[in-house]
C-alpha cells in the first residue's frame, strides 16, 4: 500500500515529472480560471512563508523567486501591469513611506486604522 500525502494546493508544471523519477504517483487536476486565480493568492502566501526560516543569501534568492513567479502570475490572471504596480507603490510610499528609518512597532492606541497584518493583541 502507497502512503499517500495529500497536499491539495497550486504546483508548478514538472512537479509531476519529478514525483515519477521519485518512484512516486500522484493525481493532479487542472484548475479553471477562477479556482487558478484563488489558488494563486494562496500559493503567495505559502512562498512568502518561506523567507523566514532563509539563512543564507542564496536561500533568500531562492526564496524571493518563487515569491516573484507567483507574483507575476497574479499580474498575468489578473491584468495588473507594472506601471499599475509602479504607481501604487509611489502612492503607498507618499501616503505611508518607506523602510529607510527601520521603525518597529511594538504597540500603537485603537485608532480604527485598518491594516492586513495579523494583529497579537497582549493585554
């Protein structure tokens, strides 16, 4: 009996492949458009998670590729351009700045301020 792992998310295209020259099976389906585009979004998120734990310079590249492929085939589903990129990151910066003062927020008051950060709300 084959132990399976059930990964149910978004692979690249010669993931297949590599699971055969593993010796391995697998079943894949292809997405329709809509399901692609939200398995997109998900799929950022699980190659974001994988700049944490990278050490190394090289691992970092590695990781911020992957991040940069999803990406730009969010752009791609979705018809962003770079210049639509490119505006809203100078808007972003004159309404919220940069990263040059290196500034941690420990805490701030409730001000309403609505952010799509994960809140660790200590009493």
């Amino acid at each position: 009996m084959v132990k399976k792992i059930y990964y149910n998310k978004l692979i690249r295209d010669k993931i297949p492949e590599r699971i055969i020259e593993s010796g391995g099976e697998y079943k894949v389906k292809k997405l329709k458009d809509k399901e692609f585009a939200k398995e997109l979004l998900k799929k950022v998120g699980e190659e974001t998670s994988g700049l944490l734990p990278a050490k190394t310079k090289s691992d970092i590249i590695k990781e911020l590729a992957d991040v940069i492929d999803v990406i730009k085939e969010i752009m791609k589903v979705k018809g962003i351009s770079n210049q639509e990129i490119k505006k809203q990151q100078q808007e972003n910066k004159k309404f919220k700045g940069g990263f040059k003062k290196r500034l941690f927020l420990h805490w701030s008051s409730d001000t309403g301020y609505k952010t799509n950060e994960i809140r660790h709300d200590k009493n």
